[in-house]
C-alpha cells in the first residue's frame, strides 16, 4: 500500500507538472487579453465595452418589487428579502437594498472611459469620429449622473455629526495606487456633481435619437463643421434609440431634485421646490408648450396590451415612455403573480392599506362622509384604478376570464392563506400582468413585456408636488399649468367624475392638496418602486401595519396587522456597509446604524 500511495504521489505530481507547463495561460493570460488604455486608443469597441458596462449595471433595468417593505404590499414568500428587511432584519451588514459596490464599480469603469475617451480613434472619417466621441462621452456623463442618483436614495444620509453626507466623489479612473480611504462628499457636493454631469450631457447629446434627410436638419454645431445627414445619422440615428439622451438626462436632473428638495434632505442641501418644478417643467416642455394636452390617455394602463408592446419598433416609446428597457417575451411576471388556479404564485399582495387608497369614482376618499362607501359593499363605485390594478373577490383575472374567489370561506387554493402561494392579505396584483398569458405549464402562451425607466406620469406628478409646495395649489411659476392641473388631468384619464368635487374643494388648501398629490403618486405608480422611496423623502410614517381583508358568509373583517413594520427613525436613510467602514476609518456611516 504504502508503493501504491507513493507512485500515486509521482503520477500526480507529474500530472501535475504538464498541466502547469502545456496550459500555463491558465494563470497568465495570453498578452492580447491584457489591455492598457494605449491599447484602446485603435479599438473603439473595446473602448465602448467599458460604457456598456453601465448599462448592465442599469438600476432601472429590473423589477424589485420592493413596494413589499411598504404598506402596499406584503409578500407570501417567507425568504423574500425585503419582506425579512421590513420585518427586524435589516442591518447594514444584511441590506437587500444595497447598491454602494455595484453602481461605485460600474461607476469606475465610466471613469476610466472618460479618461480615454478623447483619444480613441472612433472612425476613419473624422467628423464621424469627433460625433461618435461626444455620444460616447455625453452617455457616459448621463449614465453617471444616474448611478449618483441612486446610490444618494440608497445610501445618502446624516451622520452621527449632523451633516448629510453622499457618496465619494471620485471623478479619475482608480488603480492599485489609489487612496480608497476616502471621506463621504457632503449630500450638496453629490448633487453638484451630478449637475455637473448633466450639464455636460446636454451639450454632447441630442434630445432624441432618429435618422434624418436634409442636411438642414443637421444640428448647427456639426453643420458648421460639414457634417451631412448620412454622416449625422451614422451617429445618432436609430441605433441609438433608447440609450441615453439630453432629454433623459434633464429627466435625471429633475428627480435628483425632487429629492433633495423633499423634507428628509431639504436641510442639508439648497435645492428648492421651485427649482425642482423648473426642473420637471423643462423635461415636461419636450411635449409641447401645453403638456398635459399630450398627457397619453393610455398612460396608466401602459403594461396590459402584449399586441401594442410587440408592434413598437425598435427603440420607438409609446407617449408614455420617456425612457424604457427592451421588449421581451416571457411569462415572468405572470407566472410569478398569478393567483395558484391560473398556475401562478401569488408572490406580491396588495394590502387593504393600498386599496383603502382609491377613492370612489366620484373623486371622495372613501373617509369622507360625501363619498358613498359602503363598508359592506367595498368595492363597489370605486376609482376604475382598483380593478385595473389589483386582483380582489370577485375579480376575473387570466385568459379565460376566470372568476378568482379570495373569501377565506373560497373553494379553491386562491383563498385568504389556503396554501403557501395564497393571498396573505385577500388580494393579488393585476398590474404589470398581461391577462392573456396562459402559465398553464402544459399550454404555455407567453406576452411581450419590458420595464419602464422613466415614464412621464412620473415626471407630471413629480411636477405637481413641487409646483404646489412651490407656488401653492393653483401656481404656475412661469409655466402654463398648476398642480391642480395635473392631477385633475391625471385624475380624469383615470375615470374620475369630470367635475371632481373632492378635488375643487382642496384647490386652494396646499396642505390637503399635497395628501391628494401624495395619494396620487402612490396609486398611479404602485408596485413600480417608488412607495419605498416616496415615505422616505417625505418623512411620513414608516410603521403602518400591512393590514388584509376577511371575507367569510359574505362579512368583511379588516385584517389590521397581517405584517408588521419593524423600521427605526434612523431607518428612513439606508446604512453605508458594514465591511466598507469597518476597512476604511475615513467613511462615515450614517446615524443610527
């Protein structure tokens, strides 16, 4: 035995010799794989590749369903990060919503493009090259303004010294020799910096990407210079649809706003409201100079159509979209939202909190003794956004039709906590879902999908909460329309009574005019990520229980805690990681954490 071990020992050691000797690009890759930045410099495809890198690293470009934290929705998967995060488990060493290595490393790789990016040789024909040069590089400013953006809602916050603090502002590409034990820039310099950053996206990108034909239409900075329409087009025609544009940018800059102008950041920057309603405005004015006359009436319903979604061409928005991802064809989203009996999962519930939210179609919050609600009869004469987004008794869902029973009394598996992919709360979500979809797995039909980065609703209701806290309900500043504007517009496509009291008798109240502005914001862009954010800015509570609904012999019961909120007050600003502060003693974490 011990000859065997031995020869054994040999044999592997001399295996283990040519392994090392005929493949030792194993360990060092061949030459051609390691490229400095001179090397860049003759391959502009490399050089783009770092851009990409932004674009796979998009925030935007997936659904999070975070609305689960919130007290929109609960969800019936027990491991569900946000739902253990809602519940005691976040910690800055157990944080489902950090973005602080992911977006800082893609952001090193738009450093290093920019830091290359002018001495690429783009193309042979050198006022292609100067265009495809500014593209690349505005994209790159643009695309850095967004990951500034976020990383600020993920991680922005006040330290224990009463300052509000952002990211590290690191503007150079970083390398083996770089200091990394470097302070947190104050939450103003971040935004500074990402102004900055639009700003330099504005004067390198066009508003919108497409082929031209007349010369005439060549902008006059490269028509000066002999650029034709063929040459313009090479560059900014359709096959830049869809990535990052001047108007996008501007759309960046708005929300960047809106944040730092919202009560839990308004002390530590100068961004007013009134800059944050320009700001909106100006994306706004893309659509003509009455914008809410473009207002696409389709708008709120955006996702339900498979047919219109599979007929836009590529990187053609419908009205809608500002800025959105691809189309796909899949059944994700249904098979994953579905109710059990159309062969779906039930993964995001919508609380009775939220549907509490829809007022009557009369325009009365149900609370309101004018309104007509009947506790015994809910759902009856509600805003027509309660069936269109949300899944209730009664409610018929999939390519069948299929009357969906959520009583807890129900003779099926879609009953109020029947199996472990039933309803937690009594509901289930419609929106996003494309009732067409068959996730039967033995007769699957598939619809076209994509994920919206920007929508103009957004924008409109951004608009209207800066421009009534700016200028009060019925302002303009020195746009056309108000607040009151907006969402009477917003709140007529919806199908409210065209009158709308409700609405009249808060026009000139810019307290209530913000809970209806608030309210609003919250229905038109449920389960798009935005509740968790929206509290958050405005300071608003936090710890509301996700609250169900009952149904048993006909009776409703209000089921007032199915969830608990377990957030802190510090807990309204995410932490920095643990392992980042624990390396480096220069970065601050955030108070509370």
């Amino acid at each position: 035995m011990k000859i065997k071990n031995k020869i054994s020992i040999i044999t592997l050691f001399a295996l283990f010799l040519l392994i090392m000797n005929g493949c030792e690009d194993m360990f060092e890759p061949a030459v051609e794989n390691h490229k400095e930045n001179d090397d860049l410099y003759g391959m502009p495809s490399w050089a783009t590749g770092l851009l990409g890198h932004a674009y796979i690293s998009n925030p935007l470009g997936s659904w999070s369903f975070n609305d689960v934290a919130t007290d929109d929705a609960v969800s019936n998967d027990p491991n569900n990060g946000y739902r253990l995060m809602a519940t005691g488990s976040w910690r800055a060493n157990n944080n489902p919503m950090d973005r602080w290595q992911y977006l800082r490393a893609s952001w090193q790789y738009l450093n290093q493009f920019l830091f290359i990016a002018d001495n690429v040789n783009w193309a042979e024909d050198p006022l292609a090259a100067e265009m495809f040069r500014d593209r690349m590089k505005g994209d790159a400013f643009g695309m850095r303004a967004l990951y500034m953006y976020h990383l600020l809602l993920n991680h922005g916050g006040w330290s224990e010294d009463g300052e509000l603090l952002g990211i590290p502002i690191i503007r150079e590409p970083e390398d083996l020799n770089s200091d990394f034990n470097l302070p947190r820039n104050t939450f103003q310099e971040c935004i500074d910096q990402l102004y900055a950053d639009v700003d330099s996206a504005l004067l390198l990108l066009p508003a919108e990407y497409g082929e031209i034909s007349n010369n005439n239409q060549v902008p006059e900075k490269y028509r000066a210079k002999g650029v034709t329409a063929g040459q313009y087009s090479r560059v900014f025609g359709d096959t830049g649809k869809n990535r990052m544009s001047s108007r996008i940018a501007k759309a960046i800059r708005a929300q960047a706003a809106l944040l730092a102008a919202s009560p839990a950041y308004s002390e530590g920057t100068n961004v007013t409201w009134e800059q944050a309603a320009n700001n909106m405005a100006e994306v706004l004015s893309a659509l003509g100079s009455n914008p809410l006359t473009e207002l696409d009436p389709k708008g709120n319903k955006w996702y339900a159509s498979s047919t219109d979604i599979q007929n836009l061409p590529a990187g053609v928005n419908p009205k809608e979209m500002l800025w959105r991802g691809n189309k796909e064809q899949n059944l994700n989203l249904e098979r994953d939202n579905y109710p059990p009996t159309l062969y779906g999962s039930g993964r995001v519930n919508p609380t009775q909190n939220l549907v509490d939210a829809f007022p009557m179609a009369n325009g009365y919050p149900i609370t309101d003794p004018a309104s007509g609600y009947n506790a015994d009869n809910p759902y009856s004469g509600r805003d027509p956004r309660l069936d269109l987004y949300i899944i209730r008794n009664g409610s018929q869902a999939g390519p069948q039709n299929t009357v969906i029973t959520t009583a807890a009394d129900g003779g099926d598996n879609n009953a109020l906590n029947r199996v472990e992919t039933s309803t937690r709360t009594g509901y289930y979500l419609k929106k996003l879902l494309v009732q067409s979809v068959n996730a039967n797995p033995s007769s699957e039909t598939q619809a076209y999908h994509y994920k919206p980065f920007i929508r103009y609703t957004e924008i409109f209701l951004g608009y209207a909460e800066a421009a009534n806290e700016a200028w009060g309900p019925s302002g303009t500043g020195s746009h056309g329309y108000s607040a009151y504007d907006v969402v009477k517009a917003i709140r007529q496509r919806a199908g409210i009574v065209t009158n709308d009291p409700y609405l009249e008798s808060v026009k000139a109240d810019k307290d209530k005019m913000r809970e209806l502005i608030q309210n609003e914001r919250r229905l038109e862009l449920c389960f798009e990520g935005f509740r968790f954010w929206d509290l958050r800015r405005w300071k608003n509570d936090i710890t509301e229980p996700a609250k169900g609904m009952r149904i048993e012999s006909g009776d409703y019961t209000v089921l007032e805690s199915v969830e608990r909120r377990a957030y802190q007050d510090y807990m309204y600003y995410g932490p920095i990681p643990y392992g980042e502060v624990i390396k480096f003693d220069n970065l601050l974490q955030n108070k509370g954490w």
